[in-house]
C-alpha cells in the first residue's frame, strides 16, 4: 500500500484527452482523466451530491446551492469542453469504482490581457478527502496549465475550511488577500481568503 497517489505518465495536452491509474493513500483504485461528452450524468450526480452535502454542512466551501436539471449540466459541460478544445481550459475529473469522486477545473482569462492567468476550482466527495486526490489533481493541473499559456492562478476559499487551505499552500498557492463577510449562510458571515500561485 503506497502512503502518496502514485505517479503514473501523462500524454501532452495536444492529445486532448488523457487517462492514468494511481492508487489513494488506503490502496484504492484512482483514476484521473478528462472529461468526456457522456459524462453528463455522471457529473450531474455528483455535483448534487455536493448540494446534499452544503445542506448537511453549511460551513463546507460548497457554493452551490441548487441542483442542477440534466440540461443545465449537459450545457455546462459542452461549454467546458469547447473552451478545454480552444485551449483555454483545463479539466480533471477523479474517478474510483465507477463514480466520479473529484473534480478540478482551470480556466484562463477572457481578454487577451488575462489570457496568462487562470481561476482554480477543485472539489473532492466527502467520503474521498484526505486520501491524496485533491494533491493529485492539483500537481497535474498546474502542469497541465502551463501547456496553455497560464502564467499565474488565483483561488478563493473559505477562511475556516483548514484543509484546502493547507493543500493549497502545500501546492506553492500563497495568501493575498481577504474579503470580510463574502459569504452569509445560515445566518453567519463567512471570510474569503483570495490565494495566489506564479507558475
């Protein structure tokens, strides 16, 4: 049983697509790869799933806060895939035992003076934290997003959730700045920290 993800090669993002094997922390199965126009369904019952789970614990760092309809996703994902084929995206999806457990995505700028810099989103199933695939997702994306001309990435994140915050640092994101009171949920305000990463 290896303690890390393990490393496995990767094609060129010329390729378009790409698939590897890797093994969680516990010995399980992962499969990293990128999205595919059938996976419309797949990705719908996860990113509910994500609904379920804010509504469980409203101090998570979900921000969606409604299910999507099979057609919002299905538009959602043609979208993606249009922008990963134009090269200004990146996507990973994490898949283990048949469903997906994880997702990261990239996307650079719209203007031609933004076009180095990219947003970062990442978001792994609750009963796949801790386990080594947001790190995974993380280190390919970052090399991935070199491969199209982002230079530089930002992210926000919820000041209490510790753990995202720690995985971004790990990954040479730094802190930049602070939104007091972004978020109110519940009744509470919630802080953004805004982090920062030169590729």
């Amino acid at each position: 049983m290896r303690s890390e993800v393990g490393e496995s090669s990767w094609p060129s993002l010329n390729e378009k697509n790409f698939r590897s094997e890797h093994a969680t922390r516990n010995g399980d199965r992962l499969i990293l790869r990128s999205p595919r126009p059938d996976d419309v369904r797949a990705l719908l019952d996860y990113v509910n799933s994500l609904v379920d789970e804010r509504k469980d614990d409203p101090d998570i760092g979900i921000v969606i806060d409604k299910k999507k309809t099979e057609e919002e996703e299905k538009e959602w994902l043609s979208e993606l895939l249009g922008k990963i084929r134009e090269g200004r995206a990146v996507a990973i999806i994490a898949e283990s035992q048949g469903r997906i457990v994880g997702m990261l995505g990239i996307r650079s700028g719209v203007s031609k003076d933004e076009s180095h810099h990219g947003k970062l989103y990442i978001t792994v199933a609750k009963n796949y934290r801790n386990l080594g695939i947001g790190t995974a997702m993380m280190s390919k994306a970052l090399e991935l997003s070199k491969d199209i001309g982002i230079r530089t990435l930002e992210l926000e994140v919820f000041a209490n959730n510790l753990r995202a915050i720690h995985l971004y640092e790990k990954t040479g994101f730094i802190q930049v700045g602070r939104i007091p009171k972004k978020i109110q949920r519940d009744g509470k305000f919630i802080d953004i920290i805004m982090m920062w990463k030169e590729l």
